[in-house]
C-alpha cells in the first residue's frame, strides 16, 4: 500500500506541542569524515555529524572511545572532509566499522574492527599538503586542520575538540569563478537528520552579509516574506 508522504507544517497554521524524549538530538547537521593517524602511521577514516565551524575553527563532538578521539588527544592532525549528498552510501558503509581493536564495550551491537577504512567504504586516501591524515579525493571540500583543544564534555561520554582549519581544498566545480567563494547554489552538503540522510532543498533566500551572487529566486522570496509579514 502506497503511504502519501506528510507534507511540512504550514508556517501559518498555529502548532500543537508535543512533549516528548527522543533519543536522539541530530536535527540536521553536515556529516564530516574525519581522517586522523593511529599510532602506528597507518589512517583512520571515520563519519560523524555533530560539526560547527566559527571563524576558522571547527568544533568536532566525538565519542569519548572511539579511535578519533584518541587519535586527536596525542596527534592533532586531521582533516575535516565533507561529502555531497550522493556519497552517502560511502558514509553508511563505515558506520559500523571502528579503528580500535578490541572493539570498545561501549560501542553499540553491531560494531566491528576494520583496519583499511578508505577501502572499505570505497574511498580514495589523497595526500594532505600541511597535514599528515590524508583526504578524501571523492569529497568536494577538504579542510586540513590541527586540533587545538581536545577536551571531555559535561557528560563525560564525549569529548570536544576545537580544531583550526589551516588550508582548504574545494572541488572547482563548487567556486564561484575568480573568487575565494563556495557557490552556494552548487554546493549541498550531505545533511543527517534524525538517523537519516538528507540533501538541501531550494534555496529560500540569503542574509544580508552574503558575498556570492544573488539567487533569482530571492526576489519572489522576498516579496513573499513580505506579503506574509503584512498578514
């Protein structure tokens, strides 16, 4: 039997509020794989979701067990690479696989050991310019990044870490044409939204301190944010 997908609220039709514990808090966040060295010279390649970026440093929540954590408390290096969309495959394929042997009780059912992450997950491992981790070629944008901080959380099953971005590789494809900018219109990142993937949708419309290219939707959008402030 078909099931008509639920269309989203109306912004005009008041909401009802639900209590409610989900066990999860992943309400849409960029899935980065984070390229990191074991201690002995070999790379870890693992996804995670919870990433921020201020200014040039880029906040990395990890778990307090797994092989990146431990990586990043004694070798700062890493890169921070964010796959598109149809890469999503990738990801999934190294969801279930740890770096740390024996594998952590903490990790959940299902977990297994694999050495060779890139091959695993179909990746190919390109050479950093500044940092030892290497990329991942098929990924659009690459930041090589050392971190600074590494640091527990309040739960103490986390650690945070604050990572400053040295250099930056994006897929040319993705650059507004002479200029230092990602084009917005062509890039998406690949977006984990409660346990499922997810790409961008159209654009809506740009803050004030944009420096790319206006979008030709954003003055239909603009007078449609009008029309409804006026309502």
């Amino acid at each position: 039997m078909d099931i008509a997908p639920r269309s989203a609220p109306s912004p005009r039709t008041p909401a009802t509020h639900l209590e409610i514990e989900p066990s999860i808090l992943y309400f849409g966040t960029p899935v980065t794989l984070l390229s990191t060295e074991n201690q002995d010279g070999s790379f870890n390649l693992a996804p995670m979701s919870s990433a921020w970026a201020l200014g040039r440093t880029v906040v990395l929540g990890l778990g307090r067990e797994g092989q990146t954590a431990r990586n990043l408390g004694i070798r700062p290096d890493v890169v921070i690479n964010l796959p598109a969309p149809a890469q999503w495959p990738a990801v999934e394929r190294l969801a279930p696989l740890t770096g740390r042997n024996p594998v952590p009780a903490t990790k959940a059912e299902g977990f297994r050991f694999e050495p060779d992450k890139f091959g695993a997950a179909g990746l190919t491992a390109e050479p950093s310019h500044l940092v030892r981790p290497p990329r991942v070629a098929e990924c659009p944008i690459q930041l090589e990044a050392r971190a600074e901080r590494v640091e527990p959380d309040v739960s103490g099953g986390f650690v945070i870490v604050e990572a400053v971005v040295h250099k930056v590789h994006a897929d040319s494809r993705i650059v507004v044409p002479g200029t230092d900018h990602i084009d917005p219109a062509a890039w998406s990142p690949l977006v984990y939204n409660f346990r499922h993937y997810f790409a961008l949708g159209p654009e809506l419309g740009h803050t004030y301190r944009s420096q790319t290219p206006r979008s030709p939707n954003d003055s239909a959008a603009e007078q449609a944010l009008a029309g409804t402030a006026h309502h």
